[in-house]
C-alpha cells in the first residue's frame, strides 16, 4: 500500500483535517486572540510590580516559534512624568532549548 492510496481512506482524511484543524485553531489563537486578551494583563502586571506606570502598544506572538515581542514599551518614574524604561522592540524567545 502507497503514501496516496493510504491517505485517500474515509479515516485518513478524518485525521489529516482534523490535524489541520487544530494547526489552524493554534495558530489563530495564538497569532490573533491572545495577544489582545494579554496585553492588558502585561501592562497591569508589570505596573503593579515595578510600581509605576507601564504602557505598552503592542503584544505580538508567535505560538509556532514560542515566541513574543513587545512593542512600545514605556515604564515611567514613579511620578509618571519622566522615561525609566522604554523599548521601542523587545524580543523574548520562550522556547525551553532557549534558557
């Protein structure tokens, strides 16, 4: 029996779409849905740890290379006015080989 011929059962096909469909959900979650969900959360995190005023612009994510990327950035003193800390890019790679 061939790769084609095998692939081409009633069960094969269950399988392959429902393994693309579940890449496809990964992917959708972790590209569009969480980022907008965690963004506020980092920013919330962050402030009430560094006990200042933390905003950020963006939250990307890459649920494939398990990695984020925050952009804009910006802690303030505690009094808010000045800069302590801004990015205007930081990478973080999340991967366990990686630490």
């Amino acid at each position: 029996m061939s790769f084609l011929s095998a692939i081409r059962t009633p069960r094969a096909r269950k399988l392959l779409g429902t393994a693309v469909g579940l890449v496809g959900l990964w992917a959708i979650v972790g590209f569009f849905l969480l980022p907008n969900l965690l963004r506020p959360i980092v920013e919330r995190k962050l402030a009430e740890s560094l006990h200042r005023p933390v905003k950020l612009r963006r939250l990307a994510l890459n649920p494939f290379a398990l990695s984020a990327t925050l952009e804009g950035l910006d802690v303030r003193d505690r009094d808010g006015i000045r800069a302590f800390l801004t990015f205007e890019r930081l990478y973080v790679n999340l991967e366990a080989s990686s630490l």
